[in-house]
C-alpha cells in the first residue's frame, strides 16, 4: 500500500508522457496515454499512476488526503518552458507598431530601438519593481500551464543590472510556486557603451561578472547569442570555454537568423541545449542528431515578427534531434507566456504532430534544463506537477484556439490554480 495525500481520479485522458528522456525519433509520438488515469502524490512526489481498479488495490489516502475527480478533464505534466528572458521591464508596443507597419526587427535595432529599449527600461527598474513583474508574469505562465521555467538575465549588460536580473530571478523562485531554472546571459548584446569595443565587454563578462555570479550561485546556466553583429562563432566558443571553466552549464542562441553552425558549436562543446535554429543547416541537424544536445525550438518568434522562416523541425525529428519547444517569452521578438500557444504554432506553423508537440513541451523540454529526474513527465518519484484541462481528449487543445482551458494546476503536489483561478502568491 502507498500512502498519498492528494489523488487525481478518473480523468478522461491522462497523459504520462514517461520515459525513457530524451526522447528522439518516433518515440516523440508516444504520449503514455492511460483512458480514465487515475494518479497520486504524497508530499509533492508522485507514488501511483494507473487505474481506478489498481489506485484502489495499491494507495491508501491519509485521512486528510484530497481525492479531484477528474472525470471530463485531460491530466498533462506541467509544461517545462525552457527558454524565457523572464525579468525585464517596460514593453515595445510601439515598436511592435512600426513592425505592424512594415519596419523589420533587424531596421528597429539599427536605429538603436529593439533589445536596446529594454535594456535601458531594464537598467533604471528597482528590484522591486523588476520581481513584481517578474510574480505577475509567472503568475500568468502557471495559469496557461506551466511549471516550470527557466528565465535568462540579458537586459542589464552590465555588472550591477545583470546582477539585479539574477537576483531577481531568485527571489521570484523562492515567492512564486513556478520552480525557476536560472541562466546567466550577459552575452545576449554588446552594449552601445561598449560597441567599438567588444573584447573589453568580453573581458568584463569572463572575468568581472562570472566570478560574482558564481559566487553568489546565481545562476546554473550561460547562454550566448551567436549571431551576425552579435558574437561570432570563434567569440562564443571562447565565451563558453570560460564560463564552463568556471562550472556553468552552457546553452547557445544559435543560427536563429544567420547560419553561422552554431548548433554544431552547441554540439561539440557539449552544451545542453541550442535555441532558436531558424537558420540550422543540414550538417548542424547531423551534428545535433548524434549528439545529446537539444535543440529547443520557439515558434513563437518566426510568427511574431512575422517571418515565413521557420525551424526545420519536421527534418530535426526525423534525424533524430532532440526536439523541445519554448515561448522565449520577451518583449520584442516573442510576447507571450503561454506554452499552450506555442503547442499550437509548433503543430501549426512547424509542422509537428499533436503527441510530438507535447512531448517537446514536457519531456524534452525538462531534459534540455537537465531537470528531466524532477520533472516533465508524470512518473513514481518525479514531482507531482499535474495541469488538469478542461478538454474531453488531448488533441483539443490544439483544435480549440483562442481560449485558455487550465482548470486546475497542481505544483508540487499542491493545488496553486483552482477552476482557473491562483489560489497562491
Ligand atoms: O531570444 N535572440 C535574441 N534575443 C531575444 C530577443 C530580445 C529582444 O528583442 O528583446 C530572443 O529572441
Ligand atoms: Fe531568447
């Protein structure tokens, strides 16, 4: 006999997505779906998944224990979103505007608006103020689902604002239900002070900022953004080499609009994960196919700056790449906290099948935070992070758009979202 003290009985569908993490190839298609699943926690860990007949042979509530029915409603992991540039201040919908009316991003940049805005936005923010938008947003990813996140510094660029963002970031992770995975970003731009001067940027990051946020253990990843008048390959490789030297896990913004092989540098280096790959060549897709990177994909982006470019993510698949999905949630180029809409746009816009899309946005997406024994599957001894959807069968929540069917969230084995609305923070 299990003991548990909250338990899910009877949903329509119940989707494990279990193991084995990663998964590649054909084995994305399998969503470990159990019809009238029953599933049970205790203390925040899951000690029962199957049927009713089994939940009633095996588990024993406790006398306190909470039994949901959950007849009507599809039971999924939380979404694990991967990839966000959570704490940032201000917006650009004025910019998003100009776009509106025909002005690229790359044209915004050039007059010094795009990521420029919110860095100066970024920079003048209290920490109060940045962690009360930081709570409200996470507030809005676990309505629509999700978890767990990871959230990129990248807006301060320089050593007190990229300090603040990682300082932030902790202490929204320790307010808010959502377990945050933080990555420290400093490469995501070379500032207007320093743009005749990168090295000395380079230089400051490596040796000024990385030691602090090391010592301060603010953060468990370093992301770069290898791109065109950005940071060149060579630039990236040696910006890595110096943050793995210092014990960070790596994770690369690679050929998101310029094929430079950044997937096949994320390859060789080891890092956990390459993002954005809009631009991935043929032998970046065989690079990432043999190795155990993941390549996180973000639809969200090719739609909002509306681009018909999208990452070749049927190719990726069928390769065997290492396919999970994300929002990038940020102000300019992806303006949305949803993983349920970017379930959508992955099924719509690249392509990719119902059970694959979901998969990416689970499973895979826990594997390419290295959080895949946590969490991202609903499996005995992972967290007890469980959406319950107000959909008869899971393909409807790509089928129905423009809606948001969250009924309950259960993080940790704690109900934090009841008939759609936060009972928490
Ligand atoms: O991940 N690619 C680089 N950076 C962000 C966009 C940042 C911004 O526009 O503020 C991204 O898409
Ligand atoms: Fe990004």
């Amino acid at each position: 006999m299990n003991r548990a003290d909250l338990a899910v009985l009877n949903c329509n569908q119940l989707l494990t997505c279990q193991g084995p993490i990663p998964k590649r190839k054909t084995a994305l298609q399998d969503v470990g779906l159990l019809e009238n699943g029953c599933i049970a926690a205790f203390k925040g860990e899951i000690v029962f998944v199957g049927d009713e007949e089994a939940f009633h042979r095996d588990v024993q509530m406790s006398d306190d224990g909470i039994c949901i029915d959950g007849q009507g409603l599809t039971g999924l992991p939380g979404f694990v979103d991967p990839h966000t540039h959570l704490p940032f201040a201000g917006s650009r919908e004025h910019e998003f505007n100009l776009r509106v009316k025909g002005y690229t991003y790359q044209q915004l940049a050039q007059q010094g608006l795009g990521i420029q805005t919110t860095v100066n936005a970024t920079r003048q923010a209290s920490d109060e103020e940045l962690l009360s938008l930081c709570l409200s947003r996470l507030d809005s990813m676990l309505i629509h689902g999700t978890t767990t996140a990871e959230a990129k510094s990248g807006y301060g660029l320089n050593k007190k604002d990229e300090l603040k963002q990682l300082r932030v970031i902790k202490k929204a992770n320790a307010a808010h239900p959502i377990d945050i995975v933080s990555t420290f970003m400093g490469a995501h731009e070379v500032p207007k002070e320093y743009k005749d001067r990168k090295a000395e940027y380079m230089d400051l990051l490596t040796q000024e900022i990385l030691p602090e946020v090391k010592n301060q253990n603010l953060a468990e990843f370093f992301d770069v953004f290898c791109e065109e008048e950005v940071y060149s390959i060579e630039e990236t490789r040696e910006l890595i080499h110096e943050a793995k030297k210092a014990g960070f896990k790596i994770k690369i913004h690679a050929d998101e609009f310029t094929p430079l092989g950044g997937a096949q540098l994320a390859a060789e280096e080891g890092a956990i994960s390459a993002e954005h790959l809009i631009a991935i060549t043929e032998e970046g897709i065989e690079k990432m196919a043999q190795s155990p990177t993941a390549a996180i994909l973000l639809p969200g982006v090719s739609f909002f700056l509306m681009e018909h470019k999208t990452a070749p993510a049927r190719r990726m698949v069928e390769q065997g790449v290492i396919v999970a999905l994300a929002t990038d949630f940020n102000p300019g180029s992806s303006m949305t906290e949803s993983m349920l809409f970017i379930l959508q746009l992955a099924v719509f816009t690249l392509k990719m099948g119902i059970e694959e899309a979901i998969n990416a946005a689970t499973a895979n997406a826990s594997y390419a935070l290295e959080k895949q024994e946590q969490v991202g599957s609903l499996e005995i001894g992972k967290k007890m992070d469980l959406v319950l959807w107000d959909v008869p069968t899971y393909p409807y929540l790509v089928y129905h758009l423009g809606v948001n069917p969250v009924k309950h969230v259960i993080k940790n084995g704690r109900i934090v979202v009841e008939d759609g609305r936060i009972l928490t923070t």
